[in-house]
C-alpha cells in the first residue's frame, strides 16, 4: 500500500469583469454625465480538506481547473456579477507545493481551505476617470486575467503508529511481519528513504502502521532526511521505538532517539510509546537486551523482545500494538477548522513604477517592451474605446518608452509587444 500518494494539477482562476463605458441618458437630463459601472471579480480556486477520501486518485485524469469569469459592468453604476469560485476536494494531510518545491500549504483537518489562485480584479468603469479637466471619459478597463499556477499535491496519510529507529535498527522487517507489508530491505543504512505504509488487521479494527526513514542524531535540526521525519511522526497516536540489539550500546542509542523527539517538540517525547528490542535471534545479544529492558522499565516504559527474522514475540507484538491504538485518541491538530491559507498578492510599488523600461530586441527583429506595473496597465486599456489610445500615449510619455525604443535601435513601423498588445512603432504616436 502506497505511504505517499503524488498528483499534478494546473489551476486557473476567473479572469475579472470589464469596466462599462456607459453615460447616463435621462429625459429632460441633457449632460447625464459618465456612469459606468465596474466589472466583477474573478472566481478563485480553492483547495479544500475533507474527511472521507483517502487518495489522490481523482487527479490522476482531472489535471486541469478553471475558476468562473466574472460580469461585466453595465450603465447607471451597475457592478458586474463575481465570477463563482471553484473549489477542489483533497484528503486530509495534503501538502501542496509549487513548481519549484516551495511548500505552500498543509490542509491537515476538515474545513481547513487554501486559496491557490486569485480571480482577477474587475476594471472600473467610466465613472471612475471623470475629473475637473475630463467630464466625459470615453474610455474604461478591461478585467485582470485571474492567478494560475502549476501545483504539486503530496498526500502524506497520517498513520496511527510510527516505527521509529536509526537506520538499519530493522523497522521495514518488523512492519513486514506485523502487516504482512512488503518493503525494500537490505542489510545497509538507509534502505528506506520514503515511508512504507502497512495495514494491521485485527478483530474488525484497522490500525495504520507507517515504517518512515531513519533518522540520525541532529535530525531536530535538519541533518540527513530530518525534519521530513519527525513531521510525519508528529501525526501518529503511538510510537514503537525499534533498538538494534545487536549493535554495541543499544540503550545509548535509545536515549539518542529520545532526544531527537525532546528537542524537536510536538509533545514527541511523551507519545505513548513501545520499547523494542529487535534481532533477539542473533548470538550475543542476552546483555545488550537486558540492559535496554532495565533502562525502559526505569522510565516505565512498556518493553517487547522480538525477532523480525523469526517471528518470535511478534503476536504478542501486534496485540500490544491494537490494544494501545484503542485506548488512545487520535492526535490534536493545532490547526483550526475552516482556516483559510492565503498567499500574499503581490502589490504594485511607487519605487517600480518610477524605474525606466526595458527593451528587448527579439530575434525576428521586433521589440519587447517589460515593465511589469506598465504591462499590467497597458493590458486594462480597451483600445474598442474610443479614448483608449490617448490613455496609452498618456502612458508611453509617463515611462519615456518611446525615446527608450529608439535609444534600442527601434524605427518606423518595427513590431512591439507590450505584454498580449502588439502595435507598430510610430514616434509621432505621443506627440
């Protein structure tokens, strides 16, 4: 059975409503004056956990989302509708990612939501531009294209017990043995990298048994696959601390454990726990077993003896095992229900819009303009208005673009691109 469950998912979110060009037109009301309404927001695209589904699986063929365009505005102030959200069911213990690995969300609880694309911003209506110098603005915005973003989802089940140990102390063979799992294991450290995931029947309970990788000393901070291992060992009800017998100081190694689960927090150190003495078949290891099973009783501590190998000890290992997941509760997420996870919306500075343009010479010969808070308002200008291209001179002459095309080499009818609008250069366009 599959631990860790991956999926790939594109989201788009609504693009904003249109502002309206519109005037007021009233009998007996000669100079109605400009009215237009703004256009509506986009729809989101929200990820949301709830309980009940168990997999990834649904996104094995749906890969693709796409969140409600809103209205448009309309004449006598009238704002467009918003665009309807559209929100996406995932598991409980998601952890979403961006393209680049970037952890962006965890969605461990029902309820809890993350907004992973913005619906676009409506453009404002006529309404909006009319000044002591401009009474009657032929011109409004277009709508911003919504977020969208390639995400990873990575469901990490949270599991009822967790077998914890340094590498090579046996825990893919004890999980093996006690779920019937069917693990890699090899007789060198590491073998296990990712967690392995076994399901232990007993009477008409389920328990969850994750094997996860080894840690080492100093994984509270970060060393080897540290903090990825105790993150998953957080979530589980019951601990199994799996001691290598056969090694030289078994219980120094015991109180290594427990430091790693002490430093680290999370209340770690005082899960409820078994201690286990693991390759009780091999030659020598009366002493070292006897040692750990003093140090364990002294902490009161509940102790096994057991041998993966052989399957000694191991019924009787399983039963400890159900009988304690019974009498103890699931563990308390910190986070709350209905908690909204929101990326911070990048704003606009007045330092950006004060920096020159930079222009690009494409290899076809003709010129990109970049300067993203020029982009973005070149992209809001409706040029079916009829006022529109005195809105975009407005704005080459405010970033000087038309002496900075030509300072590139730029000349009479060469292609420009702004963004999605391409024009033909024209010097006398600002004049």
């Amino acid at each position: 059975m599959k631990f860790v469950d991956i999926a790939d998912i594109y989201v788009k979110a609504g693009r904003g409503g249109n502002g309206a060009l519109s005037f007021r037109r009233e009998k007996f009301v000669p100079k109605g004056g400009p009215d237009g309404g703004d256009g509506g927001k986009g729809g989101d695209v929200i990820l949301e956990a709830v309980g009940g589904i168990v997999t990834l699986a649904d996104f094995e063929y749906d890969r693709r989302f796409q969140a409600g365009h809103a209205g448009h505005g309309a004449g006598a102030l009238r704002t467009g509708a918003n665009g309807e959200d559209l929100k996406i069911f995932v598991p409980c213990g998601t952890l979403v990612r961006d393209e680049d690995d970037n952890i962006l969300a965890d969605l461990v609880v029902p309820g809890q939501k993350f907004i992973a694309a913005h619906g676009g911003r409506g453009g404002k209506g006529n309404s909006h531009f009319a000044n002591s110098s401009r009474r009657a603005p032929k011109f409004a915005e277009k709508g911003d294209a919504g977020e969208e973003r390639a995400l990873k989802l990575e469901l990490k089940l949270i599991a009822d017990v967790g077998l914890a140990g340094f590498p090579n102390a046996g825990k893919s063979s004890i999980l093996s043995a006690i779920s019937g799992a069917k693990p890699k294991i090899a007789g060198y450290p590491f073998t296990t990298l990712t967690p392995n995931l076994g399901v232990l029947a007993v009477d008409d309970a389920k328990v969850v048994i994750a094997d996860l990788p080894g840690l080492i000393e100093g994984a509270h901070e970060g060393k080897g696959l540290g903090l990825q291992f105790l993150r998953h060992v957080e979530r589980t009800r019951i601990l199994l601390h799996v001691i290598d017998l056969s090694q030289t100081n078994p219980v120094e190694s015991f109180h290594a454990l427990i430091n790693e689960f002490k430093e680290y927090g999370a209340d770690l150190a005082s899960r409820p726990c078994i201690v286990i003495g693991n390759k009780i078949d091999i030659e020598g290891t009366q002493e070292n077993l006897k040692a750990l099973r003093d140090e364990a009783e002294s902490l009161s501590l509940p102790f096994m003896a057991v041998s993966a190998l052989t399957g000694e000890n191991i019924p009787e290992l399983i039963k400890n095992i159900a009988d304690m997941v019974r009498k103890t509760p699931a563990v308390e997420i910190v986070q709350s229900e209905n908690e909204v996870i929101e990326l911070p919306r990048k704003k606009s500075s007045a330092k950006s819009s004060r920096e020159p343009v930079k222009i690009l010479r494409l290899s076809d010969g003709s010129f990109r303009v970049e300067h993203e808070n020029f982009e973005k308002a070149v992209s809001r200008i409706n040029f079916e208005h009829e006022d529109a291209l005195q809105k975009f001179s407005r704005l080459l002459k405010a970033l000087s673009v038309e002496e900075a095309l030509e300072a590139a080499g730029a000349r009479e009818g060469d292609k420009v691109y702004i963004g999605d609008v391409e024009f033909d250069f024209e010097p006398e366009i600002s004049s």
